[in-house]
C-alpha cells in the first residue's frame, strides 16, 4: 500500500479505537454512580439486603436456603 495511505488508515483507526474506549468508560462510570447510588440509599434505609466482608458470600448463600 501507499505509506501516506497506511498512515491515515492506522490515524483512523487510532482515533475510532480511542471514541470507543472513551464511550465504554463513560458507561462504566454510570453504572458505578447508580450502584453507589443504589447502595447509598438502601443505606439509608437501614435495611441491608446483601451481607458484605470477607464471608459475604458465604452469609448470603446460607440466607438463600
């Protein structure tokens, strides 16, 4: 191919490649605000509806029965 053609093509690429990352994170830190919002407010509740620490998921799966 034309080197100046593989520039452009690889700069493109480059560029698409960054537009796509950038969205992903964008999403990512949505949906960790709504989980930390989410958790907050069952929080203020005062009503814990999934145990946590390091057993969590043990409590949880004897809850389960």
């Amino acid at each position: 191919m034309i080197p100046e053609r593989d520039y452009f093509l690889a700069k493109a690429e480059t560029r698409r490649r960054q537009e796509e990352a950038e969205a992903a994170r964008l999403v990512r830190e949505a949906r960790r605000e709504d989980a930390a919002r989410r958790r907050e407010q069952a929080g203020e509740d005062g009503e814990s509806r999934s145990p946590t620490g390091a057993l969590g998921w043990l409590r949880r799966l004897a809850g389960a029965r």
